[in-house]
C-alpha cells in the first residue's frame, strides 16, 4: 500500500506504532515498583540494618522519593521495620527482626 510522496509513518495505523513507544503508566509503575521492592529486600536479606542514605547510595537507579515511597508501602505492609538507634538516626531493616533487640522500633 505504497503511496508516493507519504512516510511509510502514515502507512500503518497510528495506534500501531505508538504502541511500541507507550506502555500504559500503571504497568511501567507497578514494574518498577515491584523491582524497587525486590532490590530493597536483597540489600537488607541477611545484612544488617541500613540508614535510608545508604539504601539511595545502593540504589542509583532510583530516585530518593521512590526509594522512600517503597520503604513506606514496605513499612506499611510490615516487611520492614523501621529502627531508631538514635533519636535523630533511622535504620531500616527486614522484618521481624530478633537479632536487632538492642533498638527500638520507631514510633
């Protein structure tokens, strides 16, 4: 179906080939999402707990505000806990954490 004069672009339907381009947002945000979570829980499996700063160091594939987004919903779901050896400092860590007794839950 060649016409002369046209881009072959104008050939095929346009929601052809904008479909290899665009991936529906919720797909690519879950990905992401699920593999951000994935990496979190490799880094701290069978390690000791880490600041938030050293999981953003780790994890540069990521911006801070994913990488807090998923330490949250982590939180939330209780895979994670958070720690508070100091009062100013944070850790995070696997849940549950028996080997950890010497800090507090964060409140």
């Amino acid at each position: 179906m060649d016409r002369p004069g046209v881009p072959a672009l104008y050939h095929k339907p346009l929601l052809f080939v904008l479909s290899r381009f665009i991936t529906p947002f919720t797909e690519v945000g879950m990905t992401r999402h699920e593999e951000l979570e994935q990496d979190i829980v490799g880094l701290l499996d069978g390690n000791a707990p880490r600041s938030l700063e050293d999981l953003i160091a780790r994890l540069p594939a990521y911006s801070w505000n994913e990488i807090f987004g998923a330490v949250d919903r982590l939180t939330r779901e209780s895979r994670l806990v958070l720690l508070r050896p100091k009062p100013s400092q944070y850790l995070v860590a696997l849940h549950p954490v028996d080997h950890l007794s010497r800090y507090t839950p964060a409140a």
